[in-house]
C-alpha cells in the first residue's frame, strides 16, 4: 500500500457499505464490522450465506430467512454506535451550555447494545421494520433486501480477493 489512504479491500467494502444508501428515504449507516458482530448475535445469515442461498440470490428469489435478515440489516443500519451515540451527546451538551438550557440526551440502541443483547435488539428490529412498513410481501421489503444482498455480496466479492483471489473457497470448493 503505498499511502495513507489505501485500504485493504475487505476495509473498503466495510466503509462504503451502505455509505450513501438511503431506505425508504432515510439515509443509512454503513454496515461495519460492529454492525456484521451485532448482525450476527442476532441470528442473520448475510453475509455467511451457504452455496444454495446464494444461488437462490442469484435466481432473484428470497432465501429461506431473508425476511430476518432484511430485518436486521435495516434496523442495524439505522442505529449509532456507541461512540457515535457519545459524540452526539458531547456536542448537545455543548449545544445546551451555549444556549443556556438543560441538554437532551439520545440514549437509545446502539450496535454495541444490540450485540450483547440480541433477543431484545431483535424484538426491537422488528418493532422498527413493523412501524416502517418494512414487512413480508411490501416494495420497502424488497428495497431493504435489496440493499442487504447488495452489501452482502459486496462484502463477500472483497473477502474473496483477500482470502484466496477471484473464488476465496477453501480447498473443498466451500466460500470462506
């Protein structure tokens, strides 16, 4: 890597995914490797997918468990992290000095809550994706799956090129 700026593939495909993406018109936060652990914790498949769901992916079908991992990306994605959820109080805090009023803290979920927490981070996904129309059978669904699958596959394509060039399967053929 010859400057500061180059990145290792699989870091790039991390902070450009979702960077930009919008749901539904709401702007999305970039699916990182906090979001992927907390993702995980809560039961979804992406980006781990097994060879035949990505073959029902490729086919333009929904895999058996889309729905919870639509579900989740949704919801992870539009949460802070805990430092995010920090900086923001920092600068309400600031804010609330300057204009001489109590602060408003934001004290929500944030991705790190929803890792040691799955049962209730997905409980309250659900709650999310219930209030935003995001459910079986509706166009928000199938944007949000849309996005998530885009990401997913964006996020194997760079594991692929680290781990083993254009396949990135082990010896047996199986993606890694």
């Amino acid at each position: 890597m010859n400057t500061e700026t180059d990145h290792a593939p699989e870091e790039e495909a991390f902070h450009n995914a979702s960077k930009g993406a919008e749901l539904d018109g709401a702007p999305l936060l970039a699916f990182s490797p906090a979001r992927e652990r907390a993702a995980q914790a809560m039961g979804m498949k992406m980006p781990g997918w097994k060879p035949g769901e990505i073959a029902t992916i490729q086919s333009g079908a929904m895999y058996p468990g889309a729905l919870r991992d639509s579900t989740i990306f949704a919801w992870l994605c539009s949460i802070p992290t805990a430092s995010d959820q920090e900086a923001e109080n920092i600068a309400e805090r600031a804010a609330a000095k300057r204009d001489a009023r109590p602060p408003v803290f934001q004290n929500g979920w944030t991705v790190q809550r929803a890792d040691r927490n799955p049962d209730d981070a997905y409980e309250e996904a659900c709650r999310f994706c219930d209030e935003k129309r995001i459910v079986l059978g509706s166009n928000k669904l199938v944007e949000a799956y849309g996005l998530m699958v885009s990401k997913g596959l964006e996020i194997l394509s760079s594991r692929f090129t680290i781990e083993g060039g254009e396949s990135g399967g082990d010896e047996s053929g199986n993606a890694v």
